[in-house]
C-alpha cells in the first residue's frame, strides 16, 4: 500500500522560495526608495531640468522631517 503524500496544512513551515526571498529583497528596495530613513514618512520626488538639457536633477525630500534623502542627477541620452 502506497501512502499518498499530503502538502503540510501551515504553509508558513515551509522553506522560502528563490522567488519569494527575491519578492521581499524587491519589496525591501523600493520601501527604502519610497520611505524616509528616519521616520518612514512617503517621499516627495521632484524632477528638475538640469543646467543643460541633458540632465534631469532628482531631488527626493521628506515631507514630515526636512531630510534631503536623495539627490541625483540624470543623464538623457
């Protein structure tokens, strides 16, 4: 007699999956582009013209705490 095999009942007892680990490493990315460091406020993202027209100034800016958390600058090809 052949015992059927049975899909444990709590899925969380099972190992993470390659993708599901590279889901949340994904997930943890953008929470740390969106979010302020310090007090996980939603940034605000401003886009600028450059000095030249081939440059595109990001500035990403806390709302709730002043914090600069980014600045970078683009180049458009």
């Amino acid at each position: 007699m052949q015992e059927k095999s049975r899909k444990p009942e709590n899925s969380k007892s099972q190992p993470k999956t390659q993708d599901s680990n590279q889901a949340e490493l994904h997930e943890a990315f953008v929470d740390t582009q969106n979010n302020c460091p310090l007090c996980a406020t939603e940034l605000v993202i401003e886009v600028d013209i450059g000095d030249n027209e081939f440059t595109l100034k990001e500035q990403a800016k806390c709302p709730a705490c002043d914090l600069v958390a980014r600045v970078k600058d683009h180049g458009l090809h």
